[in-house]
C-alpha cells in the first residue's frame, strides 16, 4: 500500500497531523512503540473511573479556536484546577492566594498579604535574582517559598534551588484574591469519558493505519526509505543517534492502587512540598470527573532522573541543553523529507493546547 505519511507517534501531535492529512485525502501510516494511542494523554477505564495514566492532564487555553478545534472530539466538563499544597500535614491553596496568605500569616486583606511579602522580600535583600531561590523569594518571599515552593521544586528537578534558572519559576501564579483557579485561561476543562476517546476519533480515518508496540528504530532505514514524509515526534537526538550528546530530561515513577474507600483526599491534585515526602503529589482520578464511584483509584507520583530506556517527561532547558538543542535543530532543518514535532522532537514541554497549535501549524505550511 502507497502510503503519504508515516507519523512516528500516537500522541495528541502525530494524530492531529494524522487527521487533519486524511481530511485531505492523504493515505496515513500512524506506528507507536507502547501498545495503546493518545502518548502521555492516554487514560484507561479502572473500577468506572478514568485514570490519567501518565500524569494529570487538565486541559485549559485562551484560545477560542483550539478550544472548539478539540471540543468536537470530546464533550467537556466544568473541571477547575484548584490544586493544595500539603506541607507536613498543614493544607494550603495553590496557586498562592489569599486564602494561602491568610492561613500562613492571619492577614485578611491584599494590602496586609503584600506588606507581608514585601517585607520578607526587603529582608532577603535580594537585586537581581541569579537562581530559582531567589527568584522565588523575590516573587513570594521566604515563608511561602520555604513552605511550598523549595521541597517541592528539588524534588521535582533533582537539584538544589540554587543551581536552576530563574526562569522556571517567573510564571508562578501570585494571586491577590481569594480565587483557587490555578489557570487564568478562559477555557478549561476535562473531557467527560477520558482523552483516549480524542485520540481514537482522530485516528479513525479510513485513510489512516495505526501500528501499535512497534520501534521506529529498530526499521529505521526501511521506513525512511518506504515513506515519501515521516512526522516524527520521538526525541531528536535519539534520531540523530545521539552524536552530540544525550538532551536531558527528568523522568516520573508512578504508583497506583485501587482503595475500597469513596473518597481518598477530597481533591483530584494535592502537592506534597516538604523535602522528606518522596513523591511531589497524589492524583486521585476520579475528581476530574465529579465521580461517585464506591471505590477510588490513586497515583502517587516520584520524580526520578531520566536514563536511555526511560520516558522522557520534562526537558531540562537549562543553557547546555538548549545549546545541544540547537545543534540538532540545524541537522533537522537540513535533514528532508523528515517533519520533527512535538514535546520530544522539539525539546520543549508542551501543555495540550499547545501541541494542537503546534500541529495545526504544521498542518498549514505542510498541507495547503
């Protein structure tokens, strides 16, 4: 069979491109290596109750066009991202709020929360801010970031404050209200019945064949030469076999069980930000969809360093990296026939929406 397209991945990036070439009457061969579609979004069905696989996924955008682009392959629930931070048992609202402040310190009012802050900031006596820590005290000051920022952020990276870029934490949400939406985004949600669904409509084409549990590398050189354009959405520098030098990247470990209890911790996402708690959070799944399951099914989640073999979950974007990034992207511009996209083959993490513009965006230059 005559095929336009080979996509190296199943994720929400290779199958927009996937639907929207066949859209186009394009002939679409989709290979992953797990045994399911939908990549790190892919949830599965446990005890009536649709569990995120490889970590929350809660979709949000300001974009009104992604919004409805994904809305026609899912309906939405009213889901809002209000996760709490758990600090040796003292439970606080995230993102950093009114309702945190007023806990940490008794303060009541904006103007008492910022003189608070302010006043903790003129203490650390800090100008320019270097690293994470400092950058972090000079947003929320020491008390906050002690509390729920630091334990946190070096479990999360697997490095002290003081040796990561500000950069990482310049997006914190700082809230002087008392609102516990974490995202300022417009829209936002999770689709009623899990992401797989989304996933499985954009692959369900005519034109379009799925090859599961397959490696793209292990027939490399056979594919490149089969296929007339490959997307490929694996990791760059594997693709260029690594010639210089692994990215980096931290990795998750998850641990789920299923508990003949209703209800686990009253909350889908509850962060643990003290240092001596060896996972950063617990996912309790069935709060992203209002569930009323007699059971419930919760995912603790460790952070551990990324080794060839592993998945690959965040890039660490520090300067070394990003010089090795570029590197790669001059051989993939040089590179023909080959399309790179995606969390992995653009080095970069990714939120959902964003892939879906990402891909979009391929599709109209690639596409016309």
């Amino acid at each position: 069979m005559t095929y336009d397209y080979l996509i190296v991945g199943a994720g929400l990036f290779g199958s927009t491109f996937a639907y929207e070439a066949a859209k186009r009457g394009k002939r679409v061969k989709v290979i992953d290596k797990r045994n399911h579609v939908a990549g790190n979004i892919y949830t599965e069905n446990i005890e009536g109750i649709n569990v995120h696989k490889y970590g929350a996924h809660i979709f949000h955008t300001n974009d009104k066009e992604i919004w409805d682009y994904v809305n026609q392959f899912a309906e939405f629930n009213r889901y809002t991202n209000s996760p709490i931070a758990n600090y040796k048992g003292e439970i606080y609202n995230m993102p950093f709020n009114m309702n945190t402040f007023n806990k940490l310190w008794g303060v009541v009012t904006p103007e008492q929360a910022k003189e608070k802050i302010e006043e903790q900031k003129e203490a650390a006596s800090i100008e320019r801010p270097q690293n994470l820590e400092e950058q972090a005290i000079s947003l929320i000051g020491t008390d906050v970031y002690h509390k729920l920022v630091k334990g946190y952020t070096e479990k999360q990276w697997g490095r002290k404050a003081t040796n990561l870029p500000a950069f990482i934490i310049k997006r914190l949400p700082v809230r002087f209200t008392y609102d516990n939406n974490y995202f300022n985004d417009r829209y936002q949600g999770i689709p009623i019945g899990g992401y797989t669904q989304i996933v499985e409509k954009m692959l369900s084409s005519d034109l379009i064949d799925v090859e599961l549990g397959v490696d793209f590398f292990e027939k490399k050189e056979d594919y490149l030469n089969q296929f007339p354009k490959v997307v490929y959405t694996g990791m760059i520098d594997q693709f260029f076999d690594y010639q210089f030098g692994e990215l980096e990247y931290r990795s998750l470990k998850f641990e789920t069980s299923i508990l003949n209890q209703e209800n686990f911790q009253g909350n889908a996402v509850v962060n643990y930000t003290d240092a001596e708690t060896p996972y950063t959070r617990i996912i309790e799944h069935k709060h992203f969809e209002f569930g009323n399951q007699p059971k419930t099914i919760i995912t603790k989640e460790y952070p551990a360093d990324w080794h060839r073999g592993e998945e690959p979950y965040y890039p660490i974007n520090d300067s070394v990296n990003n010089e090795k990034f570029k590197k790669y992207m001059e051989l993939a511009t040089q590179t023909q026939n080959i399309i790179f996209g995606g969390r992995l083959g653009m080095y970069k993490y990714y939120d959902m929406h964003q892939v879906i513009g990402a891909a979009l965006s391929v599709v109209k230059r690639e596409l016309v």
